[in-house]
C-alpha cells in the first residue's frame, strides 16, 4: 500500500491527536490519584486532631473510661493508616488516663508499649521520653528498674545528640543513687549533669543539681563543700526561682553554718529565709527549726528579749503542727532564759539590712551605709564595732574624694589643653593680622605715592601749556 503525500500528512495529524489523548488521560489520572492522595491525608490528620480533642476533653472532665476509649479509637485508626507515631501517641494518652486514676502499674504498662511504636515511626526521642517517665514513675519503689529505664533512654538521647535530655537523664540516675545510700556514685552522675547543663546553658536543670549536691554533702558533713554547691545553685534561682525554692536554699545554707557553729553567717541566711516567708505560704517544719535556732543563737549573744520572741514562735508552730518533741524544746529553751525586765522586743532586722547594703556595687550605697552602721551601733552602746565601720568610712570617703580630684584635674587639663590650643591660635591670628596690616599699610603708602605722581606730572602737563601759548601768540604778531 503506497500513500501520497498529503494521506502521510493526515495519517501522521491523526497519530500525533491519538498520542496526545493518551498523555492527557495518563497525566489527568496521575493527578486525579495525587489530589486523591493528599486528600486522605488530610482527612487523616482530621480525624487524628478531632481524636486527640476528644480524649483531651475527657481526661480534663475527669472521664477515665471515655478517655481510654478515645485512646483506643486514636490507636486503632493510627494503625489502619500506618501512623504508627501517632499509634505511640494512643498508648502514650491511654496511660495518662490510668494516672488519673492512680494505676500505676497501667500507667507503667502502656508507656511500655508506646516505645516500639515510637521506634517504628522514627521518633527516637519519644521513646527516649518514655523510658524517662517510667524511670521517674519507678524511682522509690524498684529503684534498679528506674536506673535500667533511665539507661535506656540515656542511650537513645545520646544517638540523637540530645544534650539536654542526657543531662536529665544523668541527674535523675543521680537522684535514684543519692536517695539509695549510694552518695559517691551520685555525686559523679550529678557533676556530669551539672557540667552539661552548664555548656548548654540549662540554667534550671544546673540549678536543680547544684541544689542536690549541696544537700547530698550537708547531710555527709561536708559543709564547706554544701555551702559552695547551694550558693551556686542560689545565684541561678535568685533570677527567677519562686519564694519558697529560695527560702528552702537560705534555710540550707544557714544550716549548714549553724551545724557548724557559725552562728553570725547562719543568722544572716535564716533572716533572708525569713523575709522571704513573707511572700509566699511557706511553714511548717522549716520555719520551726529557723525560729528554734535564732532563738539558740540570740540566747548565745545574750540577747535575751530576741530569743524569748524566737522561742515563743517556735514554740506557736509547734503546737499548731502537733509536734510535742520541737514544743517541750522550745518550752526549754524558753525556760534557760533569765526573767525578763523589759517588754519583748522585735528582732532587730536593720542591723542585717545595712549590713548588706556594704556589700554594694555602688560606692555612694556603701558609704552611706557604713556611715549608717557607726551612727546606729553608737546609739546601741557598741562603740567598737561602729568605730570599725567609722574607719570603713573615712577610707572610703577619702578614697571617693580622691577620685574626684583626679576626676576634675583630668578635666582641668583637658580646659588648659583647649585653652592653650586657643592661645595658639590666637597667637598665629595676631601674626597674621600684623602682617596684613603692615602690608595694608605698604598698600596704601604706595597707593599715595601713585596719586601724587599723577598729580605732579598733571600739574606739570598743565603748566607747560600755559606757558607755550603765549610764546605762541608773541611769536605770530612779529
């Protein structure tokens, strides 16, 4: 079969339509099933949210059993789709819902089967997180459990580079050997919790650890080396930690100078311990041991009325909180106390305010407050000590009165500076003016000699011709 030329033409024409048709269908398809794709995508977080919202809404309200039953729905939808985080996610919601119901052993459980899910769905990190709630979750009761879960997540944080978890997870190890009576393996785990914290810049989770290892050597008799970890731990909570964190660290470090013997430095933490009770509903057993040995202490000074105020508020709290051992202490301590011939009067709380106000970056806060100190201990018959804080003063009076005669010479110099270098100017500016004036002066003599040439030489001009005109006239006539 032969074809002409233009037959060629359309057979190829018909061809090219045929082939494009079936581009056009394969491409509408792949777009069609693309479009349909994402679509059960979205439906499926849909429906995941609206699950989520659900079992949210019934643990609030408290609905144990509708709460796992929107778990269960989460997971059987979650592995239909083959979301397997989100399966993790149901096990994880079903065991919050037995914490609300105190079952611990459920709780415990269903975190357990989270963890493969979490695996399963990339998610390391939530199966490092599950480890750590069941370790937390185990700590008093199968402390060696708790350490195997916090290992395990250790592990998996470690993989992923998660400092900030590995340094929770180093300190909670630590927490579970320190309370077990295995003070020298804590204290290794809390350091390398403390250094990590600190290179990441966990300030809250440094804090928290510095805390437990100062208590850990408080209780070991190790006060020096208490003291130095919880004013460290001081320092960073002073920056936002509550009244009752801080009153807690103050009370611990007074304590420790207490225990110790140094009843003036102890005093000062219990007295900041105390201010801050002011602001928060803090109580109980930690006010009573404060009040009880402020009572020790102002009876050691001798200062009778102070400790018969401390011992009387002990005294009152221990009758409230029904602890009859602290109340038949404090009705000694009342009792070694001579009779009093004066009206009780209030702890003397400015002594320690001015005291701290020598402690100031301000140079003008801390001469105020020595001047202060030698008026008030002059007025309570203590002239030693105020003869102390009057030298303080001087010192640094004289020492300020220094600075600021340096101060004004340097500003002196830097007038004589200006005004010499204006002297100078002035100078070169009269220099210059004489030279102009003389040379003004050369001007203007030589302006004078021009016009009295010209003068001259037209007076002359002129005399000339008056005298050749009558030579002219007699020269004419002969």
């Amino acid at each position: 079969m032969h074809l002409n030329q233009t037959e060629f033409r359309l057979l190829l024409q018909r061809w090219n339509s045929v082939t494009l048709l079936i581009l056009a269908v394969f491409f509408f398809t792949r777009t069609v099933s693309g479009q349909d794709a994402d679509s059960v995508k979205i439906s499926d977080s849909i429906r995941i949210v609206a699950l989520e919202s659900h079992f949210e809404k019934f643990l609030y309200e408290k609905q144990a059993d509708s709460a796992r039953a929107a778990a269960d729905s989460l997971i059987a939808f979650a592995l239909r789709t083959e979301n397997y985080r989100y399966v993790a996610v149901g096990y994880l919601n079903k065991a919050l819902a037995e914490q609300s119901v105190n079952n611990t052993e459920g709780f415990v459980e269903n975190l357990q089967q989270s963890i493969p899910w979490y695996l399963k769905g990339n998610e390391p990190l939530g199966a490092a997180m599950a480890h750590t709630i069941i370790g937390q979750a185990l700590e008093r009761e199968e402390p060696d459990r708790a350490i195997d879960r916090y290992r395990a997540s250790l592990e998996l944080r470690r993989q992923a580079a998660d400092s900030t978890g590995i340094a929770s997870n180093l300190a909670g190890i630590g927490t579970v050997y320190d309370r077990n009576g295995k003070e020298g393996d804590a204290v290794q785990y809390y350091q390398e919790a403390a250094e990590i914290a600190e290179k990441t810049g966990n300030t809250r989770l440094r804090a928290h650890t510095l805390a437990s290892l100062g208590n850990l050597y408080e209780r070991q008799g190790m006060y020096s080396d208490s003291r130095k970890y919880l004013k460290q731990s001081l320092a960073l909570y002073k920056q936002w930690g509550s009244p009752a964190l801080l009153f807690s660290l103050n009370k611990s470090i007074g304590d420790s100078y207490f225990r110790q013997g140094l009843s003036d430095s102890a005093r000062f933490n219990y007295e900041e311990a105390l201010s801050l009770s002011k602001n928060t509903a803090t109580g109980g057993q930690g006010m009573l041991q404060i009040a009880y040995n402020l009572g020790v202490i102002a009876s050691e000074n001798l200062d009778t009325a102070a400790a018969r105020t401390y011992f009387s508020q002990s005294l009152l709290i221990s009758e409230t909180i029904g602890d009859s051992q602290a109340e038949n202490l404090s009705l000694a301590g009342l009792a070694s106390l001579k009779p009093r011939k004066k009206p009780v009067s209030q702890p003397d709380y400015v002594l320690p305010a001015l005291i701290r106000k020598t402690t100031s970056p301000s140079a003008a806060e801390r001469l105020e407050a020595y001047h202060s100190l030698d008026v008030y201990l002059q007025t309570k018959g203590n002239p030693v000590k105020a003869a102390r804080y009057n030298v303080r003063y001087r010192m640094l009076r004289d020492s300020l009165l220094v600075n600021r005669m340096q101060a004004r010479l340097q500003v002196l110099g830097s007038i004589r500076e200006s005004l010499d270098s204006d002297l100078q100017d002035a100078s070169a500016l009269l220099v210059r003016y004489n030279q102009e004036q003389k040379q003004q002066k050369r001007l203007i003599f030589i302006s004078l000699l021009i016009v009295i040439s010209l003068a001259a030489g037209l007076l002359v001009y002129r005399f000339a011709g008056k005298t050749r005109r009558p030579l002219r006239k007699s020269g004419g006539s002969d």
